[in-house]
C-alpha cells in the first residue's frame, strides 16, 4: 500500500508527529468519532485507516448511496426530521424524478449533480465522492491544522511568558543600581525560587534606602 493509493498516510504521519510534540493524549487527538461525522465514513473504516490498513472501497454508486442516506440521518432539519427528497431536490436544483432515483440508489449522479448536494448539505466538495483514503486525508489533514493552530499558540505563550521575566529582571536590576547595588548575578536557569528570594532581598533594599 502506498502514499499514493493511500493519501491520509501521510496526513497521519504528521498527525503522529504533532501529537509526540505537543505531548497530547492519543486517545483525544485521534478519536475516530469526529472523523466518523466529517468524512461520512463507518467507524470500522476510519479505524482501519488511523490504524494504517487499507481501506475497503466500494462501487462508487453504492458508496454515493450509502453517504447520502449518512448526510439525511446526519445533518437533519433545524425541527430534527430528515430532509425529503423534494426538499434535497428543490435546493440542489434537481428535478424531482432525478433527486428521487438518486437518493433511492436509482441512478449514479454526475459531478456537477453531487456537487449540488454537497452544497445543500453545506459539506465539502466531494464528500460523496472521494475515496475512503482521500476523505480521510481531508479530515486529518484539518486536525493537522488544527493542532499546528495549537502549538503555535503554545509557542507564543511561552515566547511571551519568557520575555515578560526577562523584562521583570531588567526592572529589578535596574531598581537595584539606582539603590546603590553593584552586582546581581542570575546563574543558571534561575529558578523560580531563587528568583522571589532575590526579588524580596531586592524589594527589601529598596526599602531601606527609601
């Protein structure tokens, strides 16, 4: 099985990557659930797919059919019932004879025809037909952002929480020379303990000569 009959491979190769990283919980990162609603695919399929096995395709026609029927049980009305088929018809633009065969496993749709769906139903294009691989990579490929999103946010976090001691060090140094101490020395990594114990010897001085 290769990258290129299997794309999600390599989306979950660095899916992998961000979640060592970032040190997060497997079980959370890749939770098959989420993707299971994104991708229209069964649970035992994105399974398989998270856990490197090839992936069973189906006749395009039957797995058109079996992601249409996903989308009406899935994404309901606001009151909670499914769409009918006139309502699929009448807002993908599709005559009722031929929204009808295709919803009833009828007929097989055309590109432009599914792309109507898709949009009805507000979900990507191609949902109804990628691939169980390539509908896979797409969903991972939004956790990988997702999680990039993450550790960025983490990384200026932390950038930011550097720089802040950096800045209060300076403060304090610069309190200390105008008091008349000559030499503060921060060894090592400075831990926060050192750090507060200096910071009241210092408040303690400044104190002093007030």
């Amino acid at each position: 099985m290769t990258d290129e009959a299997s794309p999600h491979l390599k989306s979950l190769a660095r899916l992998h990557d961000l979640i060592e990283k970032a040190d997060l919980d497997w079980a959370v990162a890749l939770d098959p659930e989420p993707l299971v609603l994104s991708t229209g695919l069964p649970l035992s399929v994105v399974t398989m797919g998270l856990h490197g096995r090839e992936m069973p395709v189906l006749d395009l026609h039957r797995q058109v059919h079996q992601r249409l029927e996903f989308l009406r049980s899935h994404r309901p009305r606001p009151d909670g019932k499914p769409y009918s088929q006139k309502e699929i018809g009448d807002g993908a633009g599709l005559t009722p004879q031929w929204s009808g065969q295709l919803l009833n496993g009828g007929k097989k749709p055309s590109l432009e025809h599914a792309a109507r769906i898709e949009d009805f139903f507000g979900v990507p294009r191609g949902f109804l037909t990628a691939t169980p691989s390539q509908a896979l990579d797409r969903a991972l490929g939004e956790r990988v952002a997702e999680l990039q999103d993450v550790h960025m946010a983490a990384l200026q976090q932390a950038n930011e929480k550097l720089q802040a001691d950096r800045d209060r060090q300076e403060a304090l140094l610069r309190r200390a020379d105008g008091n008349r101490v000559r030499a503060v020395s921060f060894r090592g990594s400075s831990s926060r303990v050192k750090r507060e114990v200096l910071e009241e010897l210092l408040a303690s001085i400044v104190d002093e000569e007030a």
